[in-house]
C-alpha cells in the first residue's frame, strides 16, 4: 500500500471528479495521468488493456487497476477507512447509496459522451439540459428528506461526492438549478470546502486556460 496511486483523469470528466474528491477527502495523494477523452486516448491500445471500458475514471493502487469510479470509492472505503464516507447507520448508508446509484446509473450516464453524440452537434447541449433536468426533478425530492447541511445529514458523504460534479454539468448545460433548492443549497456548502473545489474541472492542470473561469 506504499506507492502513490495513479490516477487516469480528465478534467471534465464527473465521474473522475468524484474520485478527486474522495482522494481529497482521505487526504491521499496520487499522480495524475491525463487521458484527453477529446482525442480519444480512452482508445489508446495501452489504455484498454487496463481498461476495456474506455473510461475514466481508473486507478492504479495496490497492484491493481481499478475503473468505474464507485468500485474505486468503495475500494478507497475499504482500505482506507480514515476520514470515512458513509455513515455508521445502515438506513443513512441506503440513503448515500441510493443518491450516488440516482446519479451514478439514472443520470450522468445518460448525457455522457457516446450518448450525446447520437444527437446532431446544436441539440447536444438542449439533450443534457432535459436529461439533468427531468433527475433532478427526482432527486431534489429524495435530497429534500434525507439533507441536513449535506446530502445526508451534516457530514459529507460519498452522496455528495455525486452531486458536486453532476451539478457542476448542470451548470454547463444552463439546468435552471432554481428549480432544485435543496440541491442547489447542498452544492453551495459543498463548494466551500477546498477538497471538493480543488477537485473540480477548472482546477486540474489538464483545464485548457481559456474554459478556466468558473461558472
Ligand atoms: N460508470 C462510469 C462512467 C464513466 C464515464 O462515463 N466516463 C466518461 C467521461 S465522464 C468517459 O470516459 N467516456 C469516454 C468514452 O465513453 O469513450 C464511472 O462511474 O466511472
């Protein structure tokens, strides 16, 4: 467990974004390894031999390669239980898991790259825009009950490792993140922490310098 992880990223990439925070979190440091999913490095022959999903988030860690970033969490969870993200209470756990899965499998992967591109370049955008949209029209309702200062409760959890980035790409496709209180206030605490800002796309070194002005 000595070596400094590598950690396979894009700078505009969510699902990567959770892992950033979560390496934030547990205070570890890793080497990044910049994957341009814009020229397709994704595809590159070295890369699928690690990860034939062609995606990021992986981590090298331990020997292994780990994609899908809650495999990673959960990896991260196990090993390295310091600064800890999910609660000790089985029914605050389900309600972590079932905001990361609400995100994780019912909305980012419906507006990712391969799914907008089904769609011509000017309907792109408006695609994303209805797709957060009508989750976050579920979602406020599920984070209105189970809130306290965060996603559940008044820790940070790994739910809010989810909905940073996911409202971050809200932002990108002009979501009117009025419409969504709770989310909007959660993501507001959330952005006052350094773990989670360093982690975001305008900070990473990989951020071209003219998208670098925050939304
Ligand atoms: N379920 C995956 C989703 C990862 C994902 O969608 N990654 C996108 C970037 S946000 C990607 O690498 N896309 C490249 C491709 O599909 O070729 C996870 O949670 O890690």
């Amino acid at each position: 467990m000595s070596e400094t992880p590598t950690l396979y990223t894009f700078f505009n990439s969510g699902p990567t974004a959770r892992v950033r925070i979560a390496l934030n979190w547990k205070q570890i440091k890793y080497t990044p390894f910049f994957i341009d999913l814009l020229k397709n490095e994704q595809n590159g022959k070295e890369y699928l031999e690690k990860n034939p999903g062609h995606t990021v988030p992986m981590l090298s860690i331990d020997n292994i390669d780990i994609a899908e970033s809650t495999a990673i969490i959960e990896y991260l969870e196990e090993t390295r239980p310091q600064n800890p993200l999910l609660p000790k209470l089985p029914a605050d756990r389900a309600n972590v898991r079932r905001i990361m899965n609400m995100i994780a499998c019912g909305i980012q992967p419906l507006q990712n790259l391969p799914q907008l591109a089904l769609f011509p370049p000017e309907k792109r955008s408006e695609r994303a825009r209805t797709v957060i949209s009508n989750g976050f029209d579920s979602l406020e309702k599920v984070v209105a009950k189970t809130a306290g200062k965060y996603s559940v409760g008044d820790s940070v959890t790994a739910a809010d490792l989810y909905l940073y980035p996911m409202y971050h790409t809200a932002q990108k496709h002009l979501v009117i993140t009025n419409n969504y209180p709770t989310i909007k206030r959660v993501f507001e605490e959330l952005d006052k922490l350094e773990h989670f800002t360093k982690a975001a796309w305008y900070n990473q070194p990989d951020c071209p310098e003219e998208l670098k002005t925050k939304n």
